[in-house]
C-alpha cells in the first residue's frame, strides 16, 4: 500500500486530472469513479482530506460505504 502524508494527500482532489481520494482513519481510498463524487465533491465534503471526523459525526451511514470502496494507502505519522 502507498504511504501519504495529509499534505500528499491534498493534491489527490480530482483537480488538474489527479484522481480523487479521501482518508478515513488513517486509511486511504479512491473515490475517483465512484458516482458520489463527482469532481471530487460529495455533498460539499472534497476529496484530498481526511474526512474521518464528517464521516462518523455528520454522514448519515457512517462507515457502512467504506466496504464498497478500494482502499490503496495508509496515512504516515
């Protein structure tokens, strides 16, 4: 698995033809062809930050949605 830093993981944001991912828990995943993110958005939430604190404190599914999405990184310290 690639290692990103939180500020690697910025330019992941589907901005200038970079792909689009986001973190959760010190995990990275791509959302980059998934239909609820279309260019890097996903209600008012965009790819290239870590979105641990959105996803179990303001989405209404939690983490259920994480199964269904390929995780390829990790968070370095």
């Amino acid at each position: 698995m690639k290692e990103f830093t939180f500020k690697e993981l910025e330019k992941y944001n589907s901005k200038n033809g970079n792909p689009a991912y986001i973190a959760v828990k010190g995990k990275v995943y791509d959302v980059t062809n998934n239909s609820h993110w279309t260019n890097g958005d996903h209600h008012g939430f965009e790819a290239g930050h870590d979105l641990t604190d959105p996803l179990y404190n303001k989405s209404p599914h939690g983490d259920s949605v994480l199964s269904k999405i390929k995780q390829i990184g990790v968070i370095k310290d």
